[in-house]
C-alpha cells in the first residue's frame, strides 16, 4: 500500500516513539500539519519558530531525548537557524524539518524559497534535501541516528511539498549503515592505562567534566571515579550537576565567572583530567597562563575536540561512560593529602561570596540562593544568557545531571523560556525556572501563552536591574563606563504582562517580600508565574577573569 | 604556512563539495587547486586539495573533515609517499621564427602540441607539478597568452 511523503514523515516518528513535536504551519508543510492533526503524540504550537527550537532543545537537554521540529520554508526555515546554531554549539540531538517548495521551482526564487540546507550546513552535524521519496523513511532513520550518536548535534531534513504529497509505500528500515559515519565509543585499552598510570602518581590533579558527561550519561561512572579517587571536580556551566556541588570534593564551576578555587586549583594542578569538556576560551581565559604544570589526559568523544586548543597527553577518544567504567575497574587513588589540604583552604579563604545591601535593595545573587532553598534544590533552573545565567550558575548548588539548562557556547539570549517550556514537558514532574533578566526575556515572550495554554507552571525570575547587565558590567569595567545603550529605561510592566497572556504576576520590590513571592509562586500549579524581583542596578558578576587574561588578573569585587 | 595535499574520499552526492570547502573558507583559508572525479566505485569520489595553511590549523580541519558524515577517509599525501599529476594547457606565441625553439621544448617536455595558428602554439603538458611549473617557466619568455591548470590527483603508493 502507498501513502504520502507527509504520512511517511508521521509514521516514521511514530517508529522513533516521539512523545512531542515542536512547531509552526506554513504554505508548505500543510500535507504534513494535516496528518500531524490525528498523529498519537503531542504538537506544541510555538508562537514563534525560534520559540519551537529552543523548546525541542530544552526537551532534549532535559529528558536525554532527541528533539522533534517542524517548520515551513523560507522565514519559516530561518527562523530556527539560530536555535539550531544554539544546539549545534552545545552539542544538542535535534531532527529539524523544514518544508521547501516543490522540486521544480528549487532555484528560481520561488514565493517563500531559501536554500536552508545551504544556510544550516556550518551549524548543523548532518543536513538533508530529500530529493526522492524512496529515500525519505531513511533518510529520517539516518537523521535521528546521526542526531544522538557520537557526539550529538542537530540534523535538517528539507522536504520539498511535491515529496509530501507523492505517494510511495513505508518501510522504515531497522538499521542505519553510514560508512563515512562510525563514531568510536570505546577508549582505546592501553591509553586507559597511561592515563591510570598518570592518575596513580599525581601529585596536584585536578578533574575537569563537562557537558559529554550530561550528553553520556556518566554522572555515576563520573561519581564513583572521584570515589575512588578523591580528586577534587570542578564543572563547566554545561556540566553543572553531574557532581553536587555539595561535596566537600567539588569545586563547583570553573572560568570566567567561576570560583577562586576552581580556577586556582586548576592552574596549580599537575594533572588535569578533562572528561566531556573542549577547553573552551571563556573556561581557560589566556590560554599560555591555564595550566603551565599540569600534564593533561583528555576523555572525549570527538576526535576534533583533543589537542585543539590545549595539546593533551593522554588523549582517549571514547564515551564518557564507558571509559570511565573501564578506568574505574582498575584505578587506585593517588596520594594526595597534601594537595587536597592545599584545595581546601583555597575553598575555606575564598569563598563565593556577594555584599547585602545596606540600603536594603534585593541583590539578584540572594534572590537565586532564595530561589535554591524555597526549592530544596530540586528544581530544574533554565536560564537566559548574561549576568542572570551566570548567577544562576553561581548561587544556585546543582547536585543532579541535567536540572541546569543554559545556551553556553552560542550564548543566546531568549533561550530560557522557550527551554522552560521543553524541559517541563519533558519532566511534568518537577518545578521549572527560567532564571531571566529585563532584556532576555523580551526576546522570546511570545512563548509565554504556549506555556498558559498547556497549563505549565514555569516560574519565570526576571532579575530586572533596568540593564543589559553583562555588556554594562564590561562597559564599567573596560569602557570608561559608558553605558551606550545598555539602559533598558523603557521596559514593559511585566505583572500587568503576565496577566494579559493569562499567566500570573507578581512584582517584587522589598528584601522581605523575596521569599513569600518565591513561595507564592511555588503554590500555582497550573499556570506559569512571573515574578519581576526589581533588583540592584549596577551589581556585577564575580569573580571574573577578563576575557583573554590570565586568573592572576581576575577581579574578585568591586573596586573602590 | 606549508603546503598539503589533502587526499578526502567521499560520497559522491550533491552538497558535499560545499560541505568540504566550508571548512577552508570558514577559517579563511584560500584553496590553491581542487580536482574532483569519480574512482574506481562510481558511487565514491576523491577530492585532492591543495591548500597552505597553518600545520596545526590544517590538522584541526583535517579533523573536521574526517567528522563530516559523507567523508569516508582523510589522508594528506606527502611529496614521496603519493604520485602526483597534473595537466596544463598553455597559449603561447610562437611566430614562424621562434616555433622550432618552442618545437624542441615539446620534445624534452613530451608535451603536446594541441593547436597551432598563425601566431601563436597551444601546448599540453601532464605531469608531476613540478615538471608542469619547469614547463611554463621555460614558456613564459615566449609569452604565455592563456594558461589552465587543472589542479593535481594524487594517488597514495602505500
């Protein structure tokens, strides 16, 4: 029997066991909307498609799940493109399928026409134009397989509307055999036992994890190795949770806005062990002045990652949760009370730290420790990008893989809602933030009556200082204070807001009044909650290490 | 900056020479020559790149290369371990008096002459690229008037 290209497209994800999809209709998706319409899992209309890719991604970081997109052609199309560059840069699985024009107009500027295999090939792991309907089902089982292997990333399937509508019959293919497409999983035996080696005898070493341990889901494999061991963790922002930050051994996160002691630590060590990182620049600041004594073994996934900004030792290519288990076999713990005295009075005599206010204003910091306590730390904390995301970071203690959900390499503002509303889909469960600032959440409010419409109570935490924070923190510190159109003077009553989209609002001014507007919001169930916590305006993030210096150079406070 | 001859197999479908070039022209690379041709499976191709770079720039897109899911293997050919051809084509001048020089220079090249008008000779020249740079060097005081090259195929002898 023959069906059409757009109930291939629903069949096979019915193959792949999808519980939900994101998206937006169009001229050329309707063949597939008109199936979607009895499809037996979940549509989410996003208001904008920005709004459904970040939702997919928010899914997908949440639940471990591949991220299902559908959107039309043209504007349609990119519009998702900077939500796929988001998740490309993080390392996110996403199947993203765009509609095109009918094969016989590709290229003539059709109405609503881009060439968006072309526009995604940089930010995407793999990209399709599906020019044949026999290739269509496999193309999709290869799409999905390419998604959430290896290292994972999104993958665009193009479907021209004259593919949606011809007819061809379904088999959805039970294996995928791609033979430029092999990823290694296992790390190689004998540099698993260099790198043992180096371990055992270590004197200063100090662990490094990331995001590859969240994507592998190692956080146990990486738990029981820092057992075993007793070296000291300290986590990328993406890596955030998969130790708690509550050990005595974690040194929580490390970089530009990290702790003293993880960045301190780090420089010392004369081993650092990265697990699932890509020394990325805003993690190791001037790159000559890192780690001028530390050895080096690097446990990844991607070969392109080893060697590309620190050169490594021990480079082992592999899954962070099977070499870790491999390592954890035969490991025994170095011998290193001295170094571990050393990392504790770094800790003890540098703590993370902020200044109430004397004249009683709400510092943002206080607000996220508030927000940790009212929930015991058992939320998961989405946030926007900037001075919000790194207090977020900072002030809120992760103990679980996978309840910090942040656009760390591409950095996107407007991330956070969006992503609020695909990780509380993706765990009903559980409370959801986004931890926000004045000037994200502007960016994607739209999705706010997604979140209305299907009763999701996300508490949104807008720190609204009245600033781009984070570029007039940098214009204080590096430009002479001038503040050139940081100042969002003009911003939106967001309680009245909150109400118009059917949410609830709640405006917080008062230190006293943090804590019952926090747990106010805690007690909705059934709608989300905005709380617009007014707080200092001019409160920066520290410490930070300026871009590009050395950690001899970090500011700790506020200079006099 | 030294020079690589970067031997990639690939897929032979369309998109994947746009894939394979953006990674060059992303970091501001300039490809020196390109050649792209089926193998012995018609369903394979080898794109051989010559480009200069950065030794560890290049290692890093060799990398990159080697993750793109329609490349099936990455070598970079070094001089002695890979044979390397080339052709070229060159328009040159060649009134009456100079042709028998030019006639000789064929011979010690075993070029071809593949076209010859009144004022001017059109030669071919295959070879290692080394040779095929002699070839032109000795031209060029005739007056070269056009000049192709078709970017070199080098096959691995290992």
């Amino acid at each position: 029997m023959k069906i059409s290209g757009a109930e291939i497209i629903i069949e096979s994800l019915k193959q792949e066991k999808i519980e939900c999809m994101f998206g937006y209709p169009g001229g050329v998706v309707i063949p597939i909307f008109h199936h979607l319409f009895d499809a037996p899992f979940k549509f989410i209309l996003s208001r904008h498609e920005q709004g459904a890719v970040h939702a997919a991604d928010g899914y997908a970081r949440a639940s471990g799940k591949v991220g299902v997109v559908l959107a039309t052609s043209g504007p349609g199309a990119t519009n998702l493109v900077t939500g796929i560059a988001t998740a490309y840069m993080d390392s996110i699985p996403l199947v993203v399928f765009t509609g095109q024009v009918s094969r016989e107009m590709i290229g003539n500027d059709a109405f609503q026409e881009v060439d968006i295999t072309g526009i995604t090939r940089p930010i995407t792991k793999h990209n399709y134009l599906v020019q044949d309907i026999q290739d269509l089902a496999r193309i999709i089982k290869e799409a999905f397989h390419i998604a959430s292997t290896g290292r994972p990333g999104p993958v665009v399937i193009d479907v021209p509307v004259d593919i949606s509508k011809s007819m061809y019959k379904f088999s959805y293919p039970d294996t995928v055999s791609i033979r430029g497409y092999k990823p290694v999983t296992s790390g190689h035996p004998i540099q698993i036992e260099r790198a043992c080696k180096l371990i055992e005898s270590a004197e200063r070493p100090v662990v490094y994890a990331g995001g590859g341990v969240v994507i592998s889901n190692a956080s146990d494999e990486l738990r029981e190795f820092i057992r075993k061991t007793g070296i000291p963790i300290t986590t990328t922002l993406l890596g955030l949770g998969i130790y708690p930050e509550t050990d005595p051994l974690s040194l929580e996160m490390l970089g530009m806005h990290g702790t003293y002691y993880a960045n301190h630590a780090v420089n010392q060590s004369d081993l650092l062990i990265a697990i699932g990182a890509r020394f990325d620049d805003r993690v190791t600041g001037k790159i000559s002045e890192f780690i001028p004594e530390a050895k080096v073994i690097h446990i990844d996934i991607d070969p392109a990652s080893v060697s590309k900004n620190v050169m490594v030792d021990v480079p082992i290519v592999g899954d962070c949760k099977q070499v870790l288990s491999e390592i954890n076999k035969v490991i025994r713990p170095p011998k290193i009370d001295r170094w571990l005295e050393t990392v504790a009075g770094l800790k003890r005599d540098n703590p993370l730290t902020y200044e109430m206010s004397e004249r009683g204003d709400i510092k943002p910091q206080y607000v996220v420790e508030q927000i940790y306590k009212q929930t015991g730390g058992d939320a998961i904390i989405c946030t926007e990008v900037g001075q919000n995301q790194m207090w977020a970071a900072q002030f809120y203690k992760y103990t679980r893989p996978r309840t910090f959900i942040s656009s760390g390499g591409l950095g996107t503002m407007g991330y956070g809602l969006p992503a609020a509303i695909g990780a509380q889909l993706a765990v009903p469960g559980k409370r959801v933030f986004d931890i926000a600032g004045d000037g994200s959440i502007q960016m994607n409010i739209q999705e706010l009556i997604v979140a209305t419409q299907h009763r999701l109570p996300i508490i949104i935490a807008i720190l609204n200082n009245g600033f781009l924070g984070m570029v007039r923190q940098w214009q204080q510190l590096f430009f002479d204070r001038r503040y050139s159109h940081t100042c969002l003077a003009f911003a939106p009553d967001f309680e009245k807001l909150a109400v118009a989209y059917g949410a609830v609002g709640i405006t917080v001014k008062k230190l006293e009044e943090v804590i019952p507007a926090i747990d106010r919001a805690l007690s909705i169930t059934d709608r989300p909650i905005i709380i617009d916590f007014h707080v200092s305006k001019e409160e920066n993030v520290y410490p930070m290490v300026p871009a590009g210096k050395s950690i001899k150079e970090t500011i700790m406070r506020e200079l006099a | 900056m030294s020079q690589h001859v970067i031997s990639v197999k690939v897929e032979n479908k369309s998109g994947v020479l746009a894939r394979v070039a953006g990674l060059f022209s992303a970091r501001g690379y300039n490809i020196d020559s390109l050649t792209v041709s089926t193998t012995e499976l018609e369903d394979i191709s080898i794109m051989t790149i010559v480009v200069k770079g950065d030794d560890r720039v290049l290692e890093q897109v060799k990398k990159q290369l080697n993750k793109l899911i329609d490349v099936i293997k990455v070598s970079d050919h070094i001089g002695a371990t890979s044979i390397q051809r080339e052709l070229a084509l060159v328009k040159v001048s060649a009134v009456p008096s100079k042709r028998s020089e030019i006639f000789q220079l064929v011979e010690i090249f075993r070029a071809e002459i593949a076209d010859i008008s009144a004022k001017t000779m059109t030669l071919g020249v295959k070879g290692s690229p080394e040779k095929v740079d002699n070839f032109i060097e000795l031209l060029r005081p005739y007056g070269i008037k056009e000049l192709l090259r078709t970017g070199r195929i080098s096959l691995s002898n290992q």
